[in-house]
C-alpha cells in the first residue's frame, strides 16, 4: 500500500492581504506604462488574478487608485519623516535631513513622477482621489508644521505663523521637485536643497514680514479678580 503523501492545506489570503497585492500591482503598472496602466485588464494580469476579483474588492478602477495614492503617499512621508525627526540633532539640523530625504535619488526616481503625474491628472475627475490628495497633504503639511514649530521653540527662529509658512515652503520643494524631475539636467539636487536653506535661513532672520506672528495659539486670559473691599 503506497504511503499516504502529505498535501498542503489551501490557504485563502485575507481581504486585506488581496488588497495589498492588487495595489501593488497597481503602482508597478503606473511606474511602468504610466496613463495606460490605469488599465484594470493590465493590473489584473500583474497580480495574476481576474478582473472579477478586482471589482470584489474594489467598487471602481477610482477606488483601487485612491488606495494607491494613499498608500505611496504616506510611505514616502513617512520615510522622509523617520529620517528628519531625529531627536539627537538640533530643529534646525532636523530641516536639513528632511530636505536632503526630500531629493534623494529614490525620490527623483522618473517612473515615480510619471505615477503622480497620473494621480495629478485624475484629482479633478475623481471624489475619492481628491479625498486622498486633500488628506495626504494635510498630513505633509502637518509635519513641515511640526518641524518649524521646533526650529520657533528652539528659539532659532522668531514668532511666526506656521500655516502660511508650512503652505509656502511645500510650495517651494514640490516645485523644485517638479522641476528637477522634468528637466535632471537644468540643476542638481544639492542646489535645490541649498534653496531649501536659504529660504529657512531667510524665515530665521525675519525676512517674510507676512509670516511673521504668533506661533501659538495664546492662552486664554485669567478672568480679572474683582476690586478687594476695605473698611475706612
């Protein structure tokens, strides 16, 4: 009698693991074809798996982009994020680790600028990736917050509004970024993030009187004790 041969036990991957494989496949698509690779037909035979199983987990061809644009949004930030909040060096220091992640080659990676050139181009048409976009950036900003709000209470820099001054210095590395990305040859990235520099260094000595101002939120005053009575 031949000898019972053990086979494996089948095992269905969870929902979220399929929907981690599928976004993965998703962005491997856009890195490589760009615009086409929006294709649920070219995506579905990426992870090896039907359509059908993309429209199971996903409402719409939207839905399963939004998720890839959350998803590579917030690695990159938080990547750039671990490297600049370093608690050893000084606020200011901590700047300058955040723009050189922000300009490191994997950064700069042209299939990664032809996948938010797709992202970019579907904002206006689509509710979800909008969400994503709006959520996204609200979290980049808060961290460009946080990191200036540092560099005000380490008392290298004076009192100014951290909104305004976060939106215009995102401003300013996605633009050099754009830029760098589009045309490699025009500047290097270690002048970019000496702009970076220069524009702190300028923020530092006072030199955006419009963002100057308070830095936090003022406490609310104590309410004032009446007049103390005394008997003549």
């Amino acid at each position: 009698m031949a000898p019972n041969r053990h086979v494996p036990k089948f095992h269905r991957a969870t929902p979220a693991v399929r929907r981690e494989a599928l976004v993965d496949a998703t962005l491997r698509c856009l890195k490589q074809y760009g615009h086409e690779g929006v294709s649920v037909r070219r995506i579905s035979a990426a992870a090896g798996v039907s359509i059908g199983l993309i429209n199971h987990h996903f409402p719409s061809k939207s839905g399963l982009i939004a998720e890839t644009y959350e998803t590579l949004a917030l690695s990159l930030l938080d990547s750039i994020r671990r490297q600049a909040e370093n608690k050893a060096v000084s606020p200011r220091e901590r700047l300058s680790n955040f723009f050189r992640a922000s300009f490191a080659p994997e950064i700069l990676d042209p299939q990664l600028f032809n996948v938010w050139l797709v992202f970019w181009s579907m904002v206006a048409h689509s509710a979800e990736i909008r969400a994503v976009h709006s959520s996204t950036y609200g979290k980049y900003r808060s961290v460009l917050e946080s990191l200036l709000g540092q560099l005000v209470d380490s008392g290298a820099a004076p009192p100014f509004r951290l909104r305004p001054a976060a939106i215009a210095l995102s401003a300013l590395l996605d633009g050099l970024w754009v830029e760098l990305s589009l045309s490699p040859t025009v500047f290097k990235p270690r002048e970019a993030i000496g702009l970076c520099e220069d524009w702190v260094n300028a923020l530092c000595n006072g030199g955006f009187p419009r963002l100057l101002g308070t830095v936090r939120a003022k406490k609310a005053a104590a309410p004032k004790r009446p007049p103390r009575l005394t008997l003549r």
